[in-house]
C-alpha cells in the first residue's frame, strides 16, 4: 500500500484521515497541495478514479470567483485551470495506487486494508 494524502494544512478533514492512518498504523505520505500542488498525472489519475474533475471541485470554497471560471471553460482548459489552483479542490484527496477518495471517506479506505 501507497498512500499520499493531498491536503492544505489547516484542512480538519485532513488530520482525522491522518488520525485514521496512524492509528493503524499504515504508512502514509502528506503532501500539501497549496505548496507544491499535484502533478499532471497524478490529477488525471485521481480524476479517473473519483469520476471526473467535478468530483474534485469543491462547491463551498474560499475562491469562489477561480471556481466559476473554472466551471464556465471547456473541458481541456478547465483541467489546465484547476492543475493551477489546487485551493479549489474538496480535502483531503487520498491516493492509494490507481484508487482514489475525495474528503474524509473511512469505508472506502478499510477496503485498502
């Protein structure tokens, strides 16, 4: 098991996935996505796994004007767009290989067991 959490800092979602990891004691990687952000792949990885960008987008952001522009761009701009601002995406983004989970989803991480 390889595991990369994707997570601002401050993100509460984020340390209880962190919590849920350490407790059984499964070795994670915590990667903070404002800082360094996600990689091309790694973005069409998580997207094919969740079920498209829109699955990633987070309605209640903080910037909600890159979120609008976001949504009203084609398809191919709207994934350069949201690579560029990662502050738009729902937390904790959690990577277990080619699986993939969008905030804080403990059923589906106990199949990873």
């Amino acid at each position: 098991m390889n595991i990369q959490i994707f997570a601002s800092k401050k993100s509460f979602d984020a340390k209880k996935a962190e919590r849920y990891f350490k407790e059984r004691r499964i070795p994670f990687q915590r990667i903070d996505i404002l800082e360094k952000g996600m990689s091309r792949g790694e973005l069409k990885a998580v997207c094919q796994a969740v079920g498209g960008l829109d699955a990633l987008l987070d309605p209640q952001c903080k910037d909600q004007d890159t979120l609008a522009l976001i949504r009203y761009l084609t398809s191919d701009a709207q994934f350069e767009k949201a690579l560029e601002n990662p502050q738009v995406f729902r937390m904790p983004i959690v990577r277990n290989g080619r699986a993939a989970t969008v905030g804080y989803c403990p059923d589906v991480w106990k199949t990873w067991e």
